[in-house]
C-alpha cells in the first residue's frame, strides 16, 4: 500500500492531465450517479462536506442538487466550530467560477449534523472499499465521527473522479468511512438498506445459489469477494471434500459465504455436521422440509434461507424460523417445483404471504430481471444459470459452449414422476421423453437415470448421455465473463433498469 505522500503525489499528477474543463464535463456522470442513488432520492437535507473549494465541478454539483429540489448545506469553519449552512440559491455561488467557503448569505438557517440525511464527501483519493483520503487534518472527519457515535447518522457517499481512485487509502482512526463511493464509472455501495444484505453481510443482494458440478470455492469464493453471497453447492460432495471446499472458499476470501444443502442429499446430515464443525456463517436449504435442520443450525448462529417454490412452503419456511426465504419459478435450472408456478406469479404471492426478507430465483440472469423481481417485492435474487456460465463455474467447457448457443425452447421440465428437473434437450432428454410417453412406473425412470448422470453432462461434458440441467435463462446469455463482472454487470443493469423505467 502506498503511503499519503505517495498517493498524494500520484493523484496530483494524475490530475494534472486533465484540465479544468474537461473535469467539470466529467463530473456529469459523477453526479448522475450521485442522484441516482436510493440515499440520494430519499435525502431532502444534503451536506456539501467541502474539502475541494477550488473544484468547479463540486460547484456544479452543488447547483445541481439545489435545482433537484434538495435542501442543500455547506460547513462553515468558525473557529474551532464546524457551522453548517444552508444554500439557499444560485446567487451564492457562479457555476465556473472557483471561490471560497461562502459566508452564509441572508435568510440561511443552521442547522444540527442530526438533521442531515446525507453527506456528500469529496477527497484526494478513494478506495471501493469505503477508504478515503481527505485534506487537512481531518477537522470534519473527528466532527462528523464523534455525532455519528455507533455509525449510525447521516449516510456519507464519496464522489470523485476515476483518477481519484486507487486500490487501497491508508486507514487512520479518525478517517471516515464513506457508505458508498461514486466515480465517472462506477458506483460502489457499502451499507445499504437492504434486509437481504444485512442478514447476510453482503454489499449486493445477489447470491449465487448451490448448482451441483458448477459451484466449487472458486465460484464460491469469486461471487463472495464480488460484494454478493457465494453458495458452495454440497449437492455434488461428500462431506470430505465439502470440508476441503470450505477451506478453500476462506483462504481465498474474507466475505461471508454459505452452503447449500439439498435436503434430499444421501448425505445430508453429514453434509450439516461438517457445516457446523466448521463453522459457516451461512446455510441455504433446499429439496426438503425446513423444519428438519433450521432450529438447529440457528442454535449454532448460522443464518438460513430455505428454497420454496410455493407460498404454502413460504409459511413453513416462516414458521421453522428461517431468516430469509428464496422463492424459486419453474423457469430455473435444476430441481423444480411440481406446480409449476413461474417466478412472476410465485414472487408476489410469497411476498403476500410471509413479511421474511425474500429473494426470488428463476429466470434471473441480467439487472433488468433483477429489477423485475424487486418490483414484485423480492429485496434479493438466488441466480443459478448465469454463474453456472462464468469462468469460476466448474462446468466443463464442453457444457458451457453448448449453453451459449442454446435457443429458446431448448431446455424442458422434465423427470416429472421422479424430481422435476429443467435438462437440455439432448438423447438422454429424449429417452426419458418417451419414457414418460408410454408411462413408464418410477422404478423404470429410476433406473434409466441411474447414478451419476449430472455429473457425467455437466462436469464430464458427455453432452449426449448425461443429464444436463440449466435455466431458461440460458437462452438470453451469451458470454462466459468472471463471476465478479456478472455481480458488477447486474448491480450496474439493475440501476439503469431502474431509472429508466417508464413512469406512466
Ligand atoms: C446446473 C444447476 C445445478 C443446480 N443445482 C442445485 C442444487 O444442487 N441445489 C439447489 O438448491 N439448487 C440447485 N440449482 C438451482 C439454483 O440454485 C438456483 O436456484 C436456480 O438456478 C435459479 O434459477 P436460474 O437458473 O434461472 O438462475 C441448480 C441450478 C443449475 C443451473
């Protein structure tokens, strides 16, 4: 990590390069960003913290938020007091001009740090961990650290430049942290509101649900370092090699990262035991009823979250005491519901029927549908498909390039006797087809399936004989990114879906 001098050199030169006017055009997408915030939308007392009084483009911004119809104030240094102002218009200050911290002008109000709802915080240099590097001794920081007490009080977003950012600031005790950070192209959120995030201690609501033969530590691991919840998917292991995938999701992050486990797992409670010897933070439950394990692993401070894919099950899941539900619609990869219900009818009404905090599954694979799903009233999504098609996924290469090319249509619910289960259309799809056609008992289905068929389509890339499951998503997705652009691409999609909603 550089030192302050160092980065102080660095950003000074970098800054150089690139003139004042061209700073105040790329401050633009700074603030767009900056409104586009749900802090921001929520805010009506805004706190210009000034540490850049000779940045025009902080001006701008502060014009900006006044036109968006923001109470707007500015810290004024009176001695050893830090008085805020209010802004209260134009004529106190020209956009393109540089000047100093304004004297409060006629008619403005002072007001309590306890009465500002958000800080908009500009400085030398950024992390996208929340670090920040300030001018100065840190007058403010000490002012606003000892009001806010516990890190409660006003929410305080970083703003820069992209050249302002760097991998890591140097922490003092007296820094702030910022909740959020803002660049030309990039928004970085660090505390939210959102419940799934706090029960889980993620940066996004985005998990990578359990997929047997996809999800490994690296694919655990990536998501998790990505700022969403990686999933070790325990359906494909035994306990053994379940315990060497532990260790090495830790060793590669420090997030939090959770397990799934289907309960119908021939080793389901060994698969627990070794959950709660080593002490995951977080168990995702499926294929099975949520009463069997939930008491228990809560006992052992585990945070649970139960798959269901009807709101009868939602309830079930509430009265195990589970701490969040993920409603799964029949257009997932993997094991299916037996209703059928598609994730656009099932979200609504499993929100309608429990108050938990909710994330919906099945069809997820890009920030619009996230954002579809948020509008039926999920706060998270379980995704399955696109990071089964990512690089850390353990598929083989075999798989994920027929999943590129696959089509609409190409994937079926099928295995309906036995465990519903989306496969790609391919011989082994064909002959459970003309299985079912004629009727086949269980027993014959049984045995046409065998042992060890997803493994062999999946993980081996026998794609003619094995069983090959996936999402209907698939047909939407085109690319094999990393797990970390996926999480980067959905948070950014799922803002843009957002704010360019039509509003009727
Ligand atoms: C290849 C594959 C394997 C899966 N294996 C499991 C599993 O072992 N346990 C489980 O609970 N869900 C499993 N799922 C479902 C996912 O966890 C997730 O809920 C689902 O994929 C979400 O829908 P989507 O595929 O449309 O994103 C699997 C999904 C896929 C695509």
């Amino acid at each position: 990590m550089e030192s302050k001098k160092e980065l102080r050199k660095l950003i000074s030169m970098r800054k150089k390069q690139v003139p004042v006017e061209e700073r105040r055009r790329r401050s633009v997408p700074v603030m767009e960003r900056l409104m586009g915030l749900p802090r921001f939308r929520r805010a009506q007392n805004i706190l210009f913290y000034w540490a850049m009084q000779d940045e025009v483009s902080t001006q701008d911004a502060v014009i900006s938020c006044a036109a968006a119809g923001k109470n707007v104030f500015l810290p004024v240094v009176d001695g050893e007091m830090l008085r805020i102002r209010r802004f209260s218009g134009r004529a106190a200050l020209v956009p393109g001009e540089s000047y100093s911290i304004p004297e409060p002008v006629e008619g403005s109000e002072e007001v309590r740090i306890s009465d500002i709802d958000l800080v908009v915080v500009p400085g030398v240099a950024f992390d996208m961990e929340g670090g920040r590097m300030g001018r100065g001794k840190g007058f403010y920081d000490r002012l606003l650290g000892e009001v806010r007490g516990d890190g409660a009080g006003p929410y305080k977003v970083g703003v820069c430049f992209d050249f302002q950012v760097v991998d890591a600031v140097p922490r003092e005790p007296h820094d702030m942290l910022m909740d959020a950070v803002v660049c030309e192209t990039r928004t970085e959120i660090i505390r939210n509101d959102n419940r799934v995030c706090s029960v889980f201690g993620i940066r996004y609501p985005i998990v990578a649900g359990g997929m047997v033969w996809c999800s490994g530590w690296r694919l655990a691991s990536a998501v998790s370092a990505a700022g969403g919840l990686g999933l070790l998917g325990a359906g494909s292991m035994k306990p053994e090699l379940l315990r060497e995938h532990i260790a090495k999701c830790r060793a590669a992050t420090d997030r939090p990262f959770g397990v799934n486990v289907p309960l119908m797992s021939p080793y389901a409670t060994e698969l627990m035991e070794t959950v709660l010897a080593e002490k995951v933070p977080v168990v995702f439950t499926s294929a099975g009823n949520p009463k069997t394990w939930t008491a228990r692993l809560k006992d052992a401070g585990v945070k649970v979250a139960h798959v269901v894919s009807s709101s009868k099950f939602a309830v079930k899941c509430a009265e195990a005491g589970v701490d969040a539900v993920v409603a799964e619609g029949f257009e997932a990869g993997g094991h299916n519901g037996r209703e059928e219900t598609a994730t656009m009818v099932l979200v609504p009404q499993v929100r309608e029927a429990i108050s938990l905090p909710l994330l919906a599954a099945g069809g997820i694979v890009s920030g619009a549908g996230m954002a579809a799903a948020f509008a039926l009233g999920a706060e998270g999504v379980q995704v399955g498909t696109r990071f089964a098609l990512c690089r850390e996924s353990s598929a083989s290469e075999e798989f994920k390039r027929l999943c590129l090319g696959l089509k609409e249509g190409d994937t079926m619910l099928s295995l309906k006797k036995l465990s519903p289960t989306r496969l790609i259309k391919n011989d082994f799809y064909a002959q459970v087809q003309e299985a079912e056609d004629r009727g086949a008992s269980k027993e014959e289905l049984t045995e046409l399936l065998g042992r060890g068929r997803a493994r062999l389509g999946i993980f081996d890339g026998d794609l003619s004989a094995g069983e090959l499951e996936i999402g209907q998503g698939v047909s939407l997705i085109e690319d094999l990114p990393s797990a970390a652009d996926i999480v980067r691409s959905m948070m950014d999609g799922y803002r843009r879906a957002v704010a360019g909603m039509q509003v009727l």
